[in-house]
C-alpha cells in the first residue's frame, strides 16, 4: 500500500505488522494529523481494512479545525466553494486616533468626488467602501493571489468591517464571488495606492476566476495621490502608518512589518499554526478603518489649505478655488486666513471673476493686519476692468502710505509711476481729439 499524501512537511512510516501510516513531522502538525488518524478509524467499517484518505479528505478534516489559529469567524459556502471572513462592527463614536469616524457624515463628499477628477453622480455616505488587501507578494503579477481582502462601510451610523479570507488557494474563487456580491452595492471605492495595484490585481482574480468585474460600475478613489500633495507641505512620508501618525494622531503599537505578511501565510498554509496570523488580520483591519478617517481628516481646514496651495501651481489650478473656499469656511487661524484670503483673490482674478477678487481684496485691506496684496488687487481692477484710472492711483498711494516692507514699496512705486504715465497720455489723447482739425 502506497502511503498516502498530505500538505505539510515530514515523513511518512510505515508501522510493523500494520497497514496503517503515520506521518512523524513537527509537533503542531503532527498533533493535528493524529486527530485525523483517530477520526479515520473511528469511520472504518468494522472488519474491513482502513484506506487512505484523499487529498480532500485531509483539507476538509485540517479546515474544520480553524479556532486556534484564525480569529473568530464563519465559513461561509456559496456556488464556488467556501470560504472564511470574520464580520465587526464600530460604533459612531468609535475613534481612529483623534478621528471619530461618524464625521463622514457632515463631510463635503462632491468635494472628494472633485479631488479624483470624477464626473460621476455624488454618492450617498452609505454608498462608499474602504478596501485594502493583503496579497502573497508585493510586487504585483498574475501570480499574486490575495488571501485577505477587507472591506469597511458605513451601515446606519456604525462602520461595518469584513475580511474575506482563503484557507488555501482552492477557496479564492469562492471568496471572489462574496467579495463580488458585496461591492456591487457600493458606487464609490476607496483605497491607498490601489489604482497601482489592489484594484488590478482584484480585477485579474475576478477575470481569471470567469466572474464579472464589480469596479467596471464603481469611481475610484485613490487617497495615496492626494496624500502626496499634502505630504509636500510638511506631513513627511506619505507610507500609510506615518500619515496615521502625523494626520490621525493614532499609533499602532506592535505591528506587522507588511513585507513579513506574505511569509506569514505561507507559514500558515505549511503549517496551519502561526502566531503571526492574527497580527496580519489585526493590520488589515488598521489598513481599512485608517482609510475612513483620513478621508475624513481630508476635510480638514489646513489641510484643505495645503492642498489648494499645491492644485494651485498644476495645470487644473482652478479647482483650487473651491478648496481655499472650503478652508475659510471651515475656519482657519491667523495668518494662514489671510493667506488664504490673498491667494483666493490672486486665483479668482486668474479665473476672470474680477468682482469677486476685488470684493476679498477690500476685506484683506480692512483687515487687522492690512496686506498689501489688497493694494494691488484693488488697483489692477480699476485699472484693467473699470478703467478708472484716478481711482486707481488712490488707492496706490493708500497703500505707499501704509507699506512698510520695502519690496511692497517698490512694487507699489513702479506701478504708480507707469500708471501716472498711463494717466497722463489718456488725458493727453483726450485733449487732443476735442481739438479742431
């Protein structure tokens, strides 16, 4: 009789005077494949001889027995196969560092809808989901298959966590096809870096699993460009862990380096005992809940301040109106206000919204802390759109009074004399047009 085949390492022996095999391996296996001889011989019919069992036999007896390796969870069947997720829920008031994540609710998600260029309708809060996954590699490929995919959203007022996890590579398709059916409920997806690579690699998976792809229906959001905005005015790096740091003011504490992840598995498939597997659902699920609250934190006014400053210089510098817009309104402190004030009026006159910029330049020249950017601004409107140019003249000499840097000074000075000159050849060309030819 040939010895049968298992998954795991070591070797099988044959007893003396026995037709029965026992595999000698490492104390954790070993002990979970003698409850698995002792389940075979207690269903051999009495009299006849033990056979050994098949490869699925053995998957089935080592799957039933999750409870002291993965957390708590069901295994859930479909058309597919099974699969194993773990489903939790957050409160409201539940906080990812400083960050209550029932915020999402009074955040302005058009303006999110702005930041990733999308056109789409504006999606009710409950129509958003958070994803990130955990894949056996971290480089990308066909050959990269994701045994923890999570998924966060918001159900009423709490956030609602899942993870869809394979206890072998045979339940993928099945974890695909939940995973399917869950987001084809959601217009908006949110992840970190998933545009480079959890949204291809999912769609790979779903094409090579013959099922439909649900994101062909969905907006995409990816937080990792607009993070890198951010991350050049002052946030340092933009790795997720840090950002949770400097934005949500949250620290994980021990956690799994993510580059020891795919290892972890592996170990978990070779030995179905790793200490390091729960750590690897406990990072996921940071992942998911930390994309929730730094999409909220995005609301933030400084933050909506830093951004505009950056959209500003790039070629779709208009949209940084409506962020200046939203920073004013959600409050910010001195000076970063008035610098608010000066580069929304700078930005509005570049749109041609000339009543506007003169409209926030008068205000930034009421201000406490007069700016001499209102001076200016005041002045270029009655000299280019009311061609008032006496009015015009004015208000540059207020503002020479009133300037004390010397590089306003000259600024203000060189623009008062070509105006003067202007003024001068206007009246000049006035005179001479009433004379009689």
């Amino acid at each position: 009789m040939a010895a049968p085949h298992v998954l795991g390492q070591g070797r099988w022996r044959r007893k003396s005077h026995s037709r029965s095999w026992t595999l000698y391996t490492m104390p954790d296996f070993g002990k979970a494949l003698r409850g698995l001889t002792k389940f075979r011989c207690e269903h051999v019919v009495a009299g006849s001889s033990p056979r050994p069992f098949s490869l699925a036999e053995q998957l089935q007896f080592l799957r039933s027995r999750p409870g002291n390796v993965l957390p708590p969870g069901e295994v859930h069947s479909n058309a597919l196969g099974s699969h194993y997720y773990i489903e939790a829920v957050y409160p409201e008031d539940h906080f990812q560092g400083k960050v209550r994540l029932s915020r999402l609710s009074s955040c302005d998600v058009e303006y999110l809808m702005r930041l990733m260029r999308e056109k789409a309708p504006v999606p009710h809060r409950d129509r958003i989901v958070f994803l990130d996954t955990e894949t056996t590699g971290v480089q990308g490929g066909t050959g990269i298959c994701p045994f923890l995919v999570g998924i966060g959203y918001f159900g009423s007022d709490d956030f609602h966590m899942v993870q869809y996890f394979i206890r072998d590579f045979d339940e993928e398709p099945s974890m695909l096809m939940a995973l399917a059916e869950r987001l084809r409920q959601f217009e908006l997806v949110v992840t970190y870096n998933g545009a480079a690579f959890d949204i291809p690699l999912l769609e790979t998976r779903f094409t090579l699993a013959r099922l439909d792809n649900p994101f062909e229906s969905m907006s995409h959001f990816d937080l990792l460009f607009t993070t890198r905005r951010l991350w050049r005015n002052g946030h340092g790096s933009c790795r997720l862990v840090a950002l949770e740091r400097e934005m949500l003011s949250f620290l994980r504490g021990a956690d799994i380096p993510g580059a020891m992840i795919p290892r972890a598995y592996f170990d978990y498939l070779q030995r179905r005992a790793t200490p390091a597997l729960p750590s690897v659902f406990t990072h996921n699920a940071h992942d998911v809940i930390s994309l929730a609250a730094l999409t909220i934190q995005l609301d933030e006014p400084l933050d909506l301040y830093s951004l505009a400053r950056v959209v500003e210089n790039s070629p779709e510098w208009h949209r940084s109106i409506r962020l200046y817009e939203m920073a004013l309104r959600g409050g910010l402190p001195e000076p970063v206000r008035r610098k608010a004030l000066e580069n929304l009026a700078v930005t509005c006159r570049r749109a041609g919204e000339h009543d506007r910029s003169r409209d926030i330049c008068a205000e930034l020249i009421r201000h406490p802390e007069f700016s001499m950017v209102g001076y200016e601004g005041v002045a270029i409107y009655y000299e280019r759109v009311a061609r008032d140019f006496e009015a015009a003249l004015r208000v540059l000499e207020q503002g020479l009074a009133r300037a004390e840097n010397d590089r306003w000074k000259r600024m203000l000075q060189a623009r008062w004399h070509r105006l003067q000159q202007k003024t001068l050849f206007s009246h000049k060309k006035a005179q001479d047009s009433q004379e009689p030819s």
